[in-house]
C-alpha cells in the first residue's frame, strides 16, 4: 500500500469531515481484518487512544489492547487509560502492572540513552509476553500518523525502540497514517475521547523517566509526578494550558540545603519547563506571570516531600533542549 497521502484527500478539519473519515476507515478495518483479532499497545496518547477508539468502533472486542503501566507516566493516566476504555468503552484491554520490573531494570542507570534503550526495550519485552499470551492474534494496530511517515517528526525520530520478533511480525492496521496531528484530534473528539486525551500535550515516549535526572529511584520519581501535577493543575487553573506547548518539572539528583520548620533541610530542587515552540527543533521559553511561579513554588514545597526549591528554566532552544535528557 501507498505510503503518499492521496492528494485528493481533504484537509479534517470540522467533525463532519471527521465523521465520514471514520464511517471510511471502519469499513476499511472491517473489510482488512474480518473477524480476526487485533492486537494495539494502548499507552493513552493521543495517537494510540484514537486509534483504540476507532478499531473499538470497528471490531469491538476483536481489539485487543494492551496498556503497559512502567510507573513512568504522568499522574493519574494509566487510571484514565482504564476509565475511558474498558469502563466508559467497553474495551477488551489488559493492564500489565510492570512498574516493578522496569524500575528494578532502570536502578543505578543514569546514563539517559541507556536509559531509553533500557524502557524501550522493556516494553517491548513486556508488550511481546502479552502477545504470545492471547490466542489468535493475526494484525497489530499502530498510532503511525503521517509526519512519522514523512520522518519530519522530531517528537517521535528519538524512539529507540526496536521491534517485535520475527515470529510476531503481524499484518499492520495503520488508519491514521495519512493524518497530521490536528487532524487526529478531530477524529479523536468526534471518537467522544475525552478533551485532557485528546488536547494532551506531547509527552516523551520514556516518559517521567527522563525527567527524573541521573539513575532514577522511586522518590524522586515520585517528586517528578507530584510536581508535574501540581504544575499541569495551576496551568490549567489559570488558561495556560492548551497554550504553551509543553511544560512538566524535571528533579535533578542532587541535593542543597535549606530551611524547613526552622530546622535544616536537605533536599531536591524541582525545575519548571515550558515552552513554545513549532516543530520541537527550536523552542522559547513562555513568559509565565511572576505571581503565578510564585504560587507554583509555594505548593510544590510546601506538598511535595523532599523538595525545598523550585527554580524556573529561562533557557530556549538552542542552547538548551527542551528536555534535560
Ligand atoms: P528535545 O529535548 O530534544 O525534545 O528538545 C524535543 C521534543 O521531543 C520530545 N522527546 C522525546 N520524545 N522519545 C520521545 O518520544 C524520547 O526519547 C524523547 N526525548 C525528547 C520532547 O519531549 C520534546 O517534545
């Protein structure tokens, strides 16, 4: 099959757009798959949630997903994984607790592209046992949307991922691959997927696990999710979620003195990102209400355990990335 999106094709812009789209890809996926089972690793992003949500619409139980839990995403999103798809959509999905074993398999690697090698690996170690559990599996379904296609897309170019063994190698069910990403939303939301699934911001595949500096160990991952939601809360409290492009906490490994109930404390800093930026390849840095980081501050210190200050990071792209791994 082509891999040139048809220049016939409309831009989806408007959920009656959207809805033929969808009417078109369910028959295809019917018309592809028949009766068989799909296979789909479900890890909440928007790309994989839409196309879970489409192959539900398709083929029902026949789709089967699977989310892996690695203790590494953000809070609250493996529960909304379960909410949304097996209790509001009925879906036939299987949670794999895995955070054991892929903390056991990150403790004392601090080198961050080990790190993505070491996660990305896991999953699919993870993803390959589920796999070889169900009966009569015969097609994976993947988020492939068109810029992956294109490899103009830098958010994805960093997977290291590798792929599923040769006796695994199903046919693929691809039915976003000629969708920018504005246009997945669209479908998403005439899907019914929920606003925070659809308009999430974009998140790396290691997730929190690059934002947890050095060799991670699960308080200060802790701290990361903790800061990251009290972040992600304010934002949204005061209108900048939905325009800053992507904005999360980063908690280095080391420690600094400090003062807290009148006795000295030893703790982490929590450092605040956020940026603005077009293609990830350059970005700058949103000028966020001094009041506001000062609230941010306050709560961070004062909720989560073992930090005692937040800093802000003034830095654009170049010369900083956007993340610190
Ligand atoms: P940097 O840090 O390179 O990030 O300025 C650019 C964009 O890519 C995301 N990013 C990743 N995405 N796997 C991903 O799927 C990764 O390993 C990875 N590292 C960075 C980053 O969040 C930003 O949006």
């Amino acid at each position: 099959m082509s891999n040139v999106r048809p220049e016939s094709m409309e831009r989806i812009t408007t959920e009656a757009l959207a809805d033929a789209f969808i009417e078109e890809q369910v028959a295809a996926v019917k018309a592809q798959v028949g009766d068989k089972k799909v296979l789909l690793a479900l890890s909440g992003g928007v790309d994989s949630s839409v196309v879970a949500a489409l192959l539900i619409k398709a083929i029902g139980k026949n789709l089967v997903c699977v989310h892996v839990s690695h203790g590494l995403l953000r809070k609250g999103e493996p529960e909304q994984v379960v909410e949304v798809f097996r209790n509001k959509m009925n879906a036939n999905l299987v949670y794999v607790d895995a955070v054991d074993r892929f903390l056991d398999k990150l403790a004392g690697v601090a080198e961050p592209e080990q790190k993505r090698k070491i996660i990305g690996a896991e999953f699919i170690r993870v993803f390959e046992e589920e796999a070889r559990k169900q009966q009569g599996i015969e097609f994976l379904a993947q988020g492939t949307i068109y810029p992956d296609i294109l490899e103009s897309g830098p958010v994805k170019a960093h997977h290291n991922v590798g792929g599923l063994p040769d006796d695994l190698k199903f046919e693929l069910v691809e039915p976003l691959k000629f969708l920018f990403k504005d246009e997945v939303r669209v479908v998403g939301k005439a899907l019914g997927l929920p606003d925070p699934m659809v308009y999430r911001q974009p998140f790396p595949g290691p997730g929190l696990g690059v934002r947890c500096l050095g060799a991670i160990t699960r308080d200060r991952l802790e701290a990361v999710r903790e800061s990251d939601a009290i972040l992600r809360e304010e934002f949204a409290k005061n209108g900048l979620e939905g325009k800053v492009w992507q904005y999360f906490t980063i908690v280095p490994d080391f420690k600094s003195v400090g003062v807290k109930d009148g006795k000295r404390s030893f703790e982490w800093p929590v450092i605040l990102r956020a940026v603005n930026t077009r293609d990830a390849m350059t970005a700058t840095v949103e000028d966020v209400p001094f009041a506001l980081l000062q609230h941010i501050t306050a709560r961070i210190t004062s909720e989560v355990k073992g930090v005692n200050r937040v800093l802000y990071d003034l830095t654009p792209k170049p010369t900083g990335t956007i993340e610190w791994e």
